[in-house]
C-alpha cells in the first residue's frame, strides 16, 4: 500500500520529524486561500498529489509568490492529467494538491529505510548527494551510496546515527537532531510495517535546520490487519474492480490485455498468464480465487471479469485440491445467471472432483469450450478473444 506525499507527512510530524508548515491538501481550487493562510507567508508551494516520481519535470511542483500565483497554478493542477517517466505512458488525474510553505535550502540529502532481502534486515540507505534519483545516482557513482544495516527489533543504534551524520556532512550543532530523526525515520518503518520509508530531500536550511521538505511511505499489505489506521485510509493505486475484489476476498489485478483469467493459487495464475502470452495473447487481469474460495467468491470473481471492457473471452483454469471442481462449476453456473455471458468461454477443470464438475458444466447446456490441458486452453482463448474482436 503506497501513500501519497501528504500522508507520509502526516505520520512524519506524529514521529517528531520536522516537515515543512502546511496549509493541508486542496481538492477544489475555493478552498485554496484557506490552506495558503494555514501555510503561513508566501511564497507557497504546490505539489500534485499522485503516485509517481517526476512531479516537478511534468509540472505537477510550481512555486507561487503571490496568491494570484498560487490561484492560477491551482487552477490548472487541480484535475490535469499528468504523465511521467514512472507512469508508463499513462495519465495519471491529479485529484488533490498539497499546499506547503516555501523552505530556503542550503542543502539536500537522500535517505531512507528499505527492507534489504538479502541481508534478511532493514536497512538505511543515504546519499550526501540527494535531490536526484537515486536509481540513477547508484547506477552513475555507486560510490556516494551509504548503506547501514539496522536491528529489526532496537533500530538504529546511536552510535549508527553519530556515524552516518559525519559521513553524510551533517552540521556538528545539528548531529543530535538528525540522530532524533533517523531514529524516527527507522521507528516509522518498523512500527508500520513498511517495505520503504524514504525522504528526499532531506534538506539543511541556511540556518542550519533539518526538514523532511518530500516523503514516501510504502507499506506491506500482509500486515494490514494490525495496521487499523493504515487499513482504513484509501488505496490510491487499487481501480474500483481491485477494490470490490479485496472486499470479497480475491486476488485480482487488472492488466492490459483481452483474455480473463480465473484461476485458484498465484503460482497457477503466473502460469496461465505466462501460457496465454506464449500461445500469442494477453492476459486481462491476474485473478486467484485461492486455495478455500467459496461458490460466491467464484460468482463474484467471474461477475468482475466480466465488468472489464477489454474483456473479449474467458479462461477459467482450476486444478482441484481444497478448492474443488465441482464449487467453482457452480460458482461458474450463479454467475452466468446473473451476469449475461457474451464473450466465448475456455474452461479447464482438472483434480479433485473434476469429473461432477465436467458434468454439472455439461448439463448446464452453457455455451463453453472445454480443454484438456493448459496449452489447449490458452490456445483455443487467445483463437476465441481474436475472432471476437
């Protein structure tokens, strides 16, 4: 779970990390000149609230002097569609747009806290150099990376924050408070249950002050259920299809192509995904019922294929063990009552009572294609999902 900039911040200030002053998130230009009074003395700055990196290149971070600065700014980010090198040529629609205080910088760092695999910990990673992309840094000059593992359980250690402060060039007068904020920063990441807590810039000011001036909060959605605040803020990368998935239980990921897939356990799905685009097609969506699903998870999980567009034909690929056979034939059966099949259907059904469901399918005088295998089901899809177009 990704949270936008202005809710990183939020959980910053809960920890004691300085962040700039804020006039809170706009959604409509009107309540622009309440937030510019909260941020305090212009000038103010703005800044698209999305979830992607290269705000200020694709003019979604503007410095306004003056509030009719600041008003036609707001004007034109509330609503624009903003593409960047991490959207993958895809617009993303600005909804919200924070509204913060101007911060004089004297100078920026990187730093942030990641879960190292590897090393099995987590572990701080900043640069003297930050402001930039520190994919690009570590590519160009690996050199100016520092990397401190820390314990999963204390966090940093003093003598770890003392340490990084020198080789980052932190001010002497100013090492105690960035140890209060890497502390911060490390009990952030361990007390949500992060994957990344990153800050960039970390800036110094002429007068030699600390502030989170950008931050970012990635979040493990496994661990949701002892997040409760967390768990109750809005998933901003979910489409509403995703969001009705989560609320009855399934897996279900929207993709780009024209061939629906139901299919129960991720490693199946990854498989039946990897098969079609082999036998020439693409995958509309990675959707796993599990391994328990009940006969209305399976009718609300064909119900959202179907809601898809994109959707030209579906290929249900079940291999029965807990989740029988037979369950997801009449789950395949309540759905198609309610939601009326247009697209051809490629069922392959094999384990654990394969042969009821074969025959409740069969009687069912549904309109369906069987297949004996794998191969012979994403063949006969992506033939279907071409001569549907």
């Amino acid at each position: 779970m990704k949270l936008l900039e202005y809710e990183a911040k939020e959980i910053f200030a809960k920890y004691g990390i300085p962040v700039p002053q804020s006039g809170g998130v706009i959604t409509d230009v009107q309540q622009l000149p309440e937030a510019l009074k909260k941020a305090g003395s212009g000038p103010w700055v703005l800044k698209a609230q999305v979830l992607a990196g290269g705000r200020g290149k694709a003019g979604g971070v503007k410095i306004a002097k003056t509030e009719a600065e600041a008003q036609t700014i707001a004007q034109a980010m509330v609503g624009m569609k903003m593409v960047t090198h991490q959207t993958h040529g895809k617009a993303l629609v600005v909804r919200e747009v924070l509204v913060n205080k101007c911060s004089d910088i004297k100078r920026e760092i990187y730093i942030s806290v990641a879960m190292d695999r590897k090393g099995e910990r987590p572990i701080i990673i900043a640069s003297a150099e930050g402001g930039v992309a520190i994919e690009e840094l570590a590519k160009d000059k690996p050199s100016a990376i520092l990397k401190v593992p820390i314990d999963p359980v204390r966090g940093i250690e003093p003598f770890q924050a003392r340490n990084l402060a020198f080789k980052l060039g932190i001010p002497a007068k100013e090492v105690g408070s960035f140890g209060r904020f890497v502390t911060a920063l490390a009990k952030v990441f361990l007390e949500l249950d992060a994957s990344l807590v990153e800050v960039n810039p970390l800036i110094i000011t002429p007068e030699e002050k600390l502030i989170a001036l950008d931050g970012k909060i990635v979040t493990d959605d496994n661990a949701l259920f002892r997040q409760k605040a967390l768990a109750e803020r809005p998933d901003h990368e979910s489409t509403d299809l995703e969001l009705e998935a989560k609320k009855v239980g399934i897996n279900y990921i929207g993709l780009d192509g024209d061939i629906g897939c139901m299919v129960n356990g991720a490693g199946l799905a990854m498989a039946t995904m990897d098969t079609v685009a082999l036998a020439g097609g693409m995958p509309a969506n990675f959707l796993d019922v599990g391994g328990g699903a009940t006969a209305d998870q399976v009718t609300a999980a064909f119900k959202i294929i179907l809601t898809d567009p994109k959707v030209k034909a579906v290929l249900i690929n079940i291999f029965g063990g807990i989740m029988k056979c037979d369950v997801i034939a009449e789950g395949v059966l309540t759905a198609v009552q309610k939601v009326k099949l247009k697209v051809p259907l490629i069922v392959r059904l094999e384990g654990t009572n394969v042969e009821r469901g074969r025959e409740l399918l069969k009687k069912s005088g549904l309109k369906l294609t069987a297949a004996d295998s794998l191969w012979d089901a994403a063949q006969k899809a992506v033939k279907a999902a071409k001569e549907a177009k």
